[in-house]
C-alpha cells in the first residue's frame, strides 16, 4: 500500500504500482482553501500597491468589478471562484468539462481565448505540467493583466512566457509548488511575484491532510483482512 500525502501524482508510476498489484490512495482536497486564500493575498496586495509592486502605479484597486478568469475548475479552481465572487469578481472559467452548478451562481463558462481576452487575472488551475497557454493564448491575454499559477510545474510554454512579461504593465504569481527550477528561472524578471512559501501549507490544511491520510490506511486495512 502506498498512500500520498498529497495530491499531484506527477512522480508516481501509476502503471507500475498497478502492475505489482499495490493499492494507492492520495488526497485531492485538503489544501484548496488554503491555496486560494494565498493567492487573494497575494492579488490584494499587487492591487493595493503594499508590496513594492502596484497593478497600476500610483493607484490602489479594489478586486472588486474586475474580470478573473480559471483555466480548470476543478477543487482549486473552485475555492478559487468561490473566493471571487466573495470579492464581488467578475468570474469566467474555461473547462474541459462545464459545471453548470458553479454557472447558475454566477461563473462564466466561455472558450478559453475568450477567457483569456476579458481577464484582469488568470489563474491557471490545471494539472500539474500539462501544458495549457502556448504562443497563441499568451497573444490572446489582455494588456496589464496578472497571470497566477495555482498548479505545480509548468503549465505553459516558456518562451511565450518570457516575451509576455517583457510587455510593461503585465504580472505573474507564483509559490514553491511550480517548483524550485522554475523559482531560480522566474524569480528574478520584473514584475514577477514569486514566494518561496508553498501556498497550501498551513496548519489547518496539514492537519486535514493527516486526516485524511489515516482515513485512507484505515479504508484499505480494513478491506486487506
């Protein structure tokens, strides 16, 4: 039995442990509230001009009224578009699958360049190194817009990316979970805002974590025997 603490199966050989007949668990839910919690700090503060970066300089915004569009509503991308229309956001969401219970409360399904297009904020909810901005979407985003990469790896192309954020007025956030190569790539060009903290790592999720972990060996201990 091998039971994540976690939930990106990215370094996991799910066909291997399949094969030797291994049970797996992982836990898809523990941290979303934390990590959509660290990115609005993180929007707050560009917005409001408090951490040495100004959406626009010389001017506080409110979130409020502006447009955040999520590539991926899945649990991330949930609590994410949860907290966005708290704020009274104007919120758009590209899918693969639409989720017509986030729609009748008021989030946007449109195709992803339209998304794209009309976003103040993108936040990028995909799974962990899949590819979802290329040359095309990167064009596609709107001037002086934030990109926000609430997912691990990298989830675009990276010359694309360098070439948009060459564009005065443009922004991106990241933590730890892009990884440490990506924090040494990216921490260093203007206007990009990269903690070294990993946004879902807090007591409260950790402990959920542990939780559901013992939960899970507790499910399969019991089937085992």
């Amino acid at each position: 039995y091998i039971g994540l603490c976690g939930t990106s199966t990215h370094n996991i050989d799910l066909e291997e442990i399949k094969k030797r007949g291994i049970q797996f668990s992982n836990i898809v839910w523990a941290d979303k509230k934390a990590v959509a919690e660290f990115y609005f700090m993180q929007l707050v503060s560009l917005f409001r001009g408090s951490h040495g970066y100004a959406w626009k300089d010389g001017e506080a915004h409110e979130l409020a009224h502006k447009t955040i569009g999520i590539i991926g509503l899945g649990h991330v991308g949930q609590a994410i578009a949860n907290l966005a229309l708290a704020y009274g956001m104007k919120t758009l969401y590209y899918s693969l699958n639409r989720k017509q219970d986030w729609e009748d409360r008021g989030v946007s399904y449109l195709y992803k360049s339209k998304v794209l297009q009309q976003s103040d904020i993108v936040v990028l909810c995909s799974p962990t190194n899949i590819e979802v901005l290329g040359p095309k979407d990167f064009n596609d985003m709107k001037a002086r817009s934030v990109l926000v990469q609430a997912c691990g790896g990298s989830p675009f192309d990276k010359p694309s990316f360098y070439e948009w954020m060459d564009q005065n007025g443009n922004f991106s956030i990241f933590e730890m979970s892009a990884n440490e190569q990506n924090y040494h790539l990216y921490k260093d060009i203007p206007r990009v805002i990269f903690s070294n903290q990993v946004a879902g790592d807090t007591y409260e999720s950790n402990s959920r974590r542990g939780d559901r972990a013992l939960a899970n060996l507790e499910v399969y201990l019991a089937n085992s025997f």
